[in-house]
C-alpha cells in the first residue's frame, strides 16, 4: 500500500527548528492540485526543492530518509517554477514513485488543516502554530487545535467464490471500490462495518475479520479494512444515492489494472489470490 516505502524511513515528529536545505523538497498545493513536475504516467512525478523557491515562506511536516519536506506558505498563485506545473492531487495515485506520492498524500492533510483552521472555531480569533507540538493556537481563547483524522471502514463482502464490489455515483474514483463509510459517534469500527454494509446494499453481515489499516490524506482519513461473510440472503438493495453499481464478482474476474496503494485494492487482490 502507498504508506508501505520499503527501506525508506518516514519521520513525522513535530518540529519547528529544521531549517530548509536547498535539497529538501518543498509541497505547492492550490486547493485541489499540486505543483509538481511530470505525470505519473508517462514520466516519474518529482517535486520542486528549496532552491527552486525564491520566496521562502516554508513550514517544515516531516522528513523521509535525510530530506526535509516542507509546505509552501506563500500565495501559491504567485509562484511559478520552470517544469513544474499545477496538476490535480488525483495524480498522486499514480503511484509512481510511491516515495514522492506518499509524501504529496501526507502533505495535503496538513496543508488542509492549516488552511481550514486560520481561525478559532471556538471565538474566531486568529491562530498561531504551537511551539510545542503540532497544533495550531488560538490567541485569545488559548483553544487548542489539532490535525483532524477521521476514522472509515471499508468492508470486502463474500458470498461463496464472489466479492460485492461497487462503483461510486458521484465521486471522481471510477474503480472497483468496497463499502466504506465514517464511523459516527459512539461507534466501534465493527459497528460501522455493519451499519454501511446495510445502508448501501441491504445486507447483513457476519464473521468479521480486520485486515488492516491505511492512513488517506486525501481525505484526512485513517482506514480500517475488515473481511466479512452474508448473514442470510445475498440479494442487493443498493442504495442509489451513494452507489452507481454494486454487484458480485469472481476471483476470475478481477484484473489488477493498476498498483495496489490503497487499502481497497489490496484487499480485493488478496481476495482474488486466495485459494
């Protein structure tokens, strides 16, 4: 999966005393899209470094091996780098290089929060970054502000040799997906599991079984996986609203179209690999 980097060492300790070497690689996010170089496709996605930067309004996030990798400050529309072009976040997915897709998906997180908590949700006063941790403060009502993770589920549901698989109605993901869903308050995950599975296609579910997790910061989210079997008829209600198609399909079936980085991918693979 995208968070799996072999032999590279990620490091996301909270600091505010790195200083940028001209080396270190700077993330430009504009809303949805990122300043980056190549397509993920045909070439290699790289990343714009501090020498490219004039301006050098930089926050430090984390570090990857011996790189620091730091989020533009700045007014992202005055910032041009010759190779690099705004792209959609979406072409992080491209997984290619994981090393460089995993740092952009890591990047947008924070570069949401920060973005969305300039003010105190409490007073409305502006906030200032903590000396001490990662955490934004309020500066009159001392309210304290930290990264939002939310928690999700996806669930792979097997009836015999078949997997339910769905395809999103209104989202810009295309691919196969499983059920997924939040967890809303005063739920376990397991709770979740069965409460989205019937909500989106009207079936029961049994014999849950965790099967990982995964990190999103595309979405801010934490993922947890869990494999599961009907409890009863296995006939879809699908939920119209959410879902364009859900359907059963076979191991046969199931083609890897592309490199399984996100928890649902692994987890439809690893169905189509058992025996």
């Amino acid at each position: 999966m995208l968070q799996d980097l072999g032999r590279h060492v990620f490091k996301n300790e909270f600091s505010l005393r790195h200083e940028p070497r001209d080396e270190d690689f700077v993330l430009v996010f504009k809303e949805h899209e990122i300043l980056i170089g190549g397509d993920g496709l045909h070439e290699p996605l790289f990343l714009p470094q501090v020498s490219n930067v004039t301006d050098k309004s930089l926050l430090y996030l984390f570090s990857i091996d011996s790189r620091g990798y730091y989020l533009y400050c700045g007014d992202s529309i005055n910032i041009h780098i010759e190779g690099f072009s705004f792209q959609s976040h979406m072409v992080l997915r491209s997984d290619n290089p994981r090393i460089v897709c995993f740092a952009g998906f890591t990047a947008y997180h924070l570069f949401n929060f920060y973005q969305h908590n300039r003010f105190c949700g409490r007073c409305g006063s502006p906030t200032i970054h903590s000396q001490k941790e990662r955490a934004l403060l309020c500066t009159k009502c001392a309210n304290i502000i930290y990264p939002r993770i939310a928690p999700a589920v996806i669930v792979g549901i097997v009836h015999e040799d078949k997997l339910l698989v769905t395809r999103y109605k209104d989202r810009p993901y295309r691919g196969l997906a499983l059920i997924a869903g939040f967890c809303e308050i005063g739920e376990t995950p397991e709770d979740t599991a069965r409460r989205e599975c019937m909500e989106e296609v009207g079936l029961r579910i049994k014999d849950l079984k965790y099967c990982g997790s995964q990190p999103w910061g595309l979405d801010s989210n934490v993922l947890m996986g869990f494999m599961a079997s009907v409890d009863g008829e296995p006939v879809i209600r699908r939920d119209d609203g959410e879902l364009a198609e859900a359907f059963w399909i076979t191991r046969d079936e199931i083609t890897q179209e592309d490199s399984p980085i996100s928890l649902t991918k692994t987890m439809i693979l690893n169905f189509k690999m058992q025996i």
